[in-house]
C-alpha cells in the first residue's frame, strides 16, 4: 500500500543548546535523511517543519528545524514522530519500504493465482531482511527477503510476488 507519509524516525532528545534535535532514524541509513528540505510531526502531513541542517551522528541523525532554536525548544518534540512525504523520495528498483509492504499479499511469482497470506511483519537480521507472511487461518510463515525468493513487488496494488524456497508452506513440493 503507498503510502502518503511515511516514518522516519523518533525524536529521543536534544543536541548542544541551539535546538538540535537527535532522532533515532527509521530507515537503513541516517544520512537518508540528509535528501530532504521537510519533515513532518504529524501523521497526516501536519506541522510541516523546514530543515535548517541534517547530518549523522553515530547511529543518530542530528537535525535543526526553522522555528526551534533552544534546548527548551526541542526539548518539548521529545517522543515526537518525524515523517517524510513519500512523494519526495525515489527509490531503485527492487527497493520498497517497509510500510508499503505491510498488508500486501504474497502471490506466487509463477501462478499469480496462488496466494499465500499477506505480510504482517519485518524484521531486520544481519543478512537479511525476514518477512511474516500469515495466512487466512492465521498460520505464520517465515520466509527470507532475498532475491531468490522476493521476485518483485506492486505495492501500489497491495501485491509482492514471492518464489518460496522448499519446504516453508504446508503445501511445498
């Protein structure tokens, strides 16, 4: 499913005494957040907010925003979502974000007519990305996001194509 805005991360505190904020970042890189002029503390595009500066911090991205100028300033965002307008970004091919894939359903990448559930879950590893596909019985599965397995995606149409490995579903050859 696009969505409209999406999360980038979470305010966790303040940085230096001119209102910089830490955000603990959302996405597979601090400095993705370097490619925008705009944030968002609401959901829905509410309070939009410019960007003065943006860079990376450890594992943290340190960001000033036009209007919050002391610690006190920044201080009361503690907590607070920041969101990026999905329109803004462009990805390469075979790169989806994790909120768009949720809700899509796994079809088989070979007989679209087969489906397997739909993904209910995302969880980082180490080597990959690993996908909860959950069935209309409610049953889970675990498959790998890999290339061999994720075929493609049309999260516009709520839809990812998968080439399970052996033996993951009930019904594997």
């Amino acid at each position: 499913m696009i969505c409209t805005f999406l999360e980038l991360g979470q305010i966790v505190g303040t940085h230096g005494v001119r209102g910089e904020l830490r955000i603990n970042p959302w996405c597979d890189d601090p400095d993705f957040a370097g490619n925008f002029k705009t944030v968002y503390l609401g959901k829905n595009g509410a309070e939009p907010m410019n960007i003065v500066s943006c860079r990376k911090h450890k594992n943290l991205i340190l960001m000033r925003l036009k209007g919050v100028d002391t610690v006190e300033a920044a201080e009361a965002l503690r907590n607070r979502i920041v969101y990026i307008r999905r329109s803004d970004i462009i990805l390469e091919p075979g790169v989806w974000f994790i909120e768009e894939l949720l809700g899509c359903r796994a079809l088989d990448a070979d007989d679209n007519t087969v489906c397997y559930g739909m993904v209910t879950d995302i969880s980082k590893t180490g080597a990959n990305d690993v996908w909860q596909i959950t069935d209309d019985a409610g049953k889970d599965y675990l498959i790998p996001a890999i290339r061999e397995v994720v075929i493609d995606a049309d999260v516009a149409n709520d839809r990812v194509f998968i080439r399970p490995l052996k033996g993951i579903f009930d019904d594997a050859d």
